[in-house]
C-alpha cells in the first residue's frame, strides 16, 4: 500500500494537510480535514500483488501507533472509483455512519 494524494473534485472547502512533514524518519501523508474538524481521511492505494492477496481471501491489517492514548475510532471503507467525491462525504457526514 502506498499513500495517495487525495484529488478533490468539486467541494474544495475540506482543508488539505500534510502530516509528518519535514520528519525525515516517517513518510509525509496527505491528508483532508473535515468543516468540523473532527474527521482526517488519507487515501491509499494497493499494489496489484496485494491486490491479489486480498482477493485469494488475506487479511489486511491496520496498526495505530497510539503511544500511549486512547485508541480513536477508525471508519475504514472502499471507494468507488468512479466517484471520488464519495470519500468526501465519507469524511464530512461520518456521525451518520456510527451507530
């Protein structure tokens, strides 16, 4: 998996940053920032050798790095490709995907 810039189509009030800029032991990640402030979405995309572990049923494995806190809650999801704009929604209306 390789971080992706995240490529705004249409609605471009969402703040664009970059986490870990200029830190040399970590790989800067884009990121956008949700109006409320309370959602950050990065983007990634899989190489086709992963893309074909996946389909032959592996597991794909997230690790957080909390140092100590609270784990935050993550809302993972696949975007539709054709419609980018989707994973913006995502970002901005997650209160309605959590139960």
């Amino acid at each position: 998996m390789t971080p992706q810039d995240i490529v705004f189509v249409g609605d471009k009030s969402f703040r664009k940053i970059n986490i870990a800029e200029g830190q040399k032991e970590y790989e800067t990640l884009s990121a956008v920032v949700s109006r409320d402030g309370n959602a950050i979405m990065v983007r990634y995309k899989f190489s086709p050798n992963e893309l074909d572990r996946l389909n032959e049923g592996s597991d794909l494995f997230l690790t957080v790095l909390t140092m100590g806190k609270p784990l935050q809650p993550l809302m993972p999801f696949v975007n539709d490709a054709k419609h980018p704009t989707t994973a913006l929604d995502m970002c901005e209306n997650w209160r309605q995907f959590v139960g």
